[in-house]
C-alpha cells in the first residue's frame, strides 16, 4: 500500500497514475477532505486533553482555598469537555476507517517506463522468442489431444468437481509432474534460487500482505467458520516468510522458489477460457520470488524475466515478452512483464507468466524490512515475483506445438531425463 503521508503530500501524482490505471477515483477524492479533518480533530483532541489536566490541577488548588463554587463550576465544564472529547474519539476512529479503506483500496504507482494504456492493446511487445511451428496437418486444441488419447478427461473431472477442473492420466499426468521437477531444478541449480515449499492455506493477514485482500476477496476460496484461504499462488506464503521482519542488508537480495497448487475462484471470468487448462480452479504453478534492496530492484526484474523466459526456451516453445500498459497493470505491480506462449490451436499468444516488480508497495502492509549497512534506521525492502512457469499452461503449450501428425506428442529434450523408457 501507499504511505498516508505519501498521498497528502503528492495527491495530485496519486490520482494522476490511479486514474491511469482505469482505477475509480472516486473515494479517493474523499482524501484531502478527511484528511484535512482527522488533523484538525488530532489537533482539539491534544488541546482538550492539555486543558482537562491543567482545569484538575486547579479544580484541586479552588477546592484547598475554599472556592467550592468556583471549583463546581470548572467540574462542570470538565465535564462537558470530556463529553465532547468522547465525540471528537468517535468521529476521529470513524475517519481512520475510511482513510483505511481509500489507501488499502488505491492501487502501487506504475513505474514511469510503463506505457499509458486502457486495455492489453496498448501493451507494448518487448521481445520474441523462436518462431511458431509449421504443421502439414490442421493442429488440434490441445483437450481435443487428450480426450482423444485419454489423458486429458474434463468430464470425469467435472463428475468429481465441477466445471473447471481437469482429470489428468498416464502421460499427461507424468507430464505435469516432470515439468515441476524440471522447473524446480532449473531455478535452483542454474539461477540460484532456494527452494521452499510452503502451506497452501494461510491467514487473511498473509493475503492482505501481498495486496489479495481486501479488494480480491471474491476471487478467492475461503475455508468456512476459519480465517484460512487457499491460495491463488505461491506468492502469498513464500512473500509472507519475512513479513514483520527486519532483515540485514547483507542477506538481500533472497531469491526462493516454490511449487505449489493454486485455487482462484475466478469470478466474474466465467465464459472465458472454460475448454482446457488455459483458465482453471486449481492448477500447478512454480513461482519465483525475490526480496531485494530499492537500487537493485528494476536489474531483479530483468533477471526474473530471464529466468522465466529459459523455462520455455528449453522446452523448445515460442513465445513473446509484452510490458503491460498502465490499465492492464495488476493492483499492487509497479510494473509488469507478461510472457506469452504460442498456441497454434487458437493460433496466437496465451500468457503463461507474469513477472513483477511491486516496489515497497507489499512491504509496507507486510512489515517487511531491512537495515542498511552502517545504517541504525531501516527500510522497505522491494518485493518481485513471477511464474516460472504456469505448469497446466506449459502442459498444454507441450501439447500443442509439439503435436505429431498421429495425434501423439514429442517429448522435448529438456524433459526426457524426468521419464522413463515407458511413456503412456
């Protein structure tokens, strides 16, 4: 979130990027008015409490020289201020609220390289990767693959579930767990991560750290008569470990990685993506994480985006990388790159990570911080994260641009050491 400081001083450049990022100016409009107000009731609170203590003092001193009448009278009047003190604490924590629910409401400010936009057709391509595969046969969708070998069933997954889930077999669910181990490897023998793996429920308090809540609160599956939530990706917990800490500048930056499930209840999504792995209840994702110091930030994000992008590159995929414009930015990114693979059933670019920088905007609900060498007062440190990568997305992107003529699919070098010699 944004400091209430921060707002006060530069509200005009708060309400310019908010409104930039398609965000309902609205009750943050209400700000400067209530803000204004809050110091003004601080300000006859502090004086109020100074003179009841000064009118004790000589309620006191009226009493021991026999004026009782006089001192009755500086009693009533204490009385009467101690009423309207009550009032001003009253009004005073009704205003906290509200300022409370404008600022955890107002979304992380856009870095200024990120370009001005409504919608995703004002992203801006950054760079592309490999080249789509020609095919002499018409490809298929990569269900229509698995419905016709068996491994993918969205039926019987339905039967167990509901819609949006997916039954995987033989292959396809070999397949899944290869690419995790594979991910997993990757990230930690060759770019340097740690490795953790993390609850897959946590409190409203982890989810309020990383900006989930409030806002998304219908997005996500809560476990009834608890205050545990399952998590919509591994970014919660693994961002959650630090938070209320204070960590030394020597131990910045951490880079960890996780695998875990993911639970999204995707509202207000319904009619899209709903054939196949492209948009699910529950889904595999490995993601990347990174605490690190304010200089350092913008290079992290570079590398994170790297370390992703190798993902599909040893899995022999195209791709493209887009910067996200200022409206299809998320809550709490100050910027954000998108990797897209190429999916030659619906013959264009699917997203399949998105990598982000979210400044100190996490860190500041989260309490997460860090001590300057030779410093005695601390900082925020920055929070970056990313997938790396969507597994049921990667699955289906193997699927499909690694289909053969005979409805069979070839396995890329990178993934034949996670299998055996028996592959169905």
């Amino acid at each position: 979130m944004l400091e209430l400081r921060f707002i006060r001083e530069n509200f005009a450049l708060v309400k310019e990027k908010s409104a930039l990022r398609n965000h309902d100016t609205a009750a943050l409009e209400q700000f400067p008015a209530l803000d204004q107000r809050r110091r003004e009731i601080l300000a006859e609170l502090e004086a109020g409490r100074n003179r009841r203590k000064s009118d004790s003092r000589a309620v006191g001193e009226l009493k021991k020289a026999g004026r009782e009448a006089e001192a009755a009278a500086m009693m009533e009047e204490n009385r009467q201020l101690a009423e309207r003190l009550k009032e001003l604490e009253q009004q005073l924590s009704g205003i906290d609220a509200r300022l409370e629910e404008i600022v955890m409401s107002t979304p992380n400010l856009c870095h200024d390289s990120v370009p001005v936009g409504n919608d995703e057709s004002a992203n801006l391509e950054y760079r592309r990767w490999g080249s789509p595969p020609q095919f002499d046969f018409t490809p298929r969708a990569h269900w229509e693959l698995g419905e016709a070998d068996g491994t993918i069933d969205l039926n019987r997954a339905a039967k167990l579930s509901g819609a949006r889930f997916a039954l995987l077999t033989g292959f396809a669910a070999r397949l899944e767990r290869a690419l995790i181990n594979f991910m997993l490897d990757l990230h930690t023998e060759k770019h340097g991560y740690r490795e953790v793996l993390p609850p897959f429920l946590v409190n409203s308090a982890s989810m309020t750290a990383t900006g989930q809540l409030p806002k998304f609160a219908t997005d996500l599956f809560r476990v009834e008569g608890t205050d545990l939530w399952l998590i919509p990706t591994a970014e919660v917990p693994v961002t959650n470990i630090h938070r209320d800490e204070t960590l030394a500048e020597h131990e910045l930056p951490i880079h960890y990685c996780a695998y875990t499930p993911c639970f999204r209840s995707e509202a207000g999504s319904y009619g899209r993506d709903t054939k196949g792995l492209i948009r699910q209840h529950q889904f595999d994702k490995v993601e990347l994480v990174k605490f690190t110091t304010p200089e350092n930030s913008d290079q992290e994000l570079e590398k994170l985006l790297a370390d992703a992008e190798k993902v599909l590159q040893l899995l022999e995929l195209p791709y493209r990388v887009v910067t996200l414009c200022s409206g299809d930015l998320g809550f709490s990114a100050r910027k954000t790159y998108d990797i897209e693979v190429w999916m030659p059933a619906q013959n264009c670019y699917r997203e399949i990570s998105s990598c982000s920088n979210f400044g100190e905007f996490q860190a500041r609900r989260g309490g997460i911080r860090y001590r300057p060498a030779g410093e005695k007062k601390s900082a925020l440190v920055h929070t970056l994260n990313g997938s790396g990568l969507a597994v049921g997305r990667s699955l289906a992107a193997i699927y499909e641009n690694h289909q053969q003529a005979d409805g069979t699919i070839r396995l890329p070098e990178a993934l034949k050491p996670y299998f055996s010699s028996r592959l169905t």
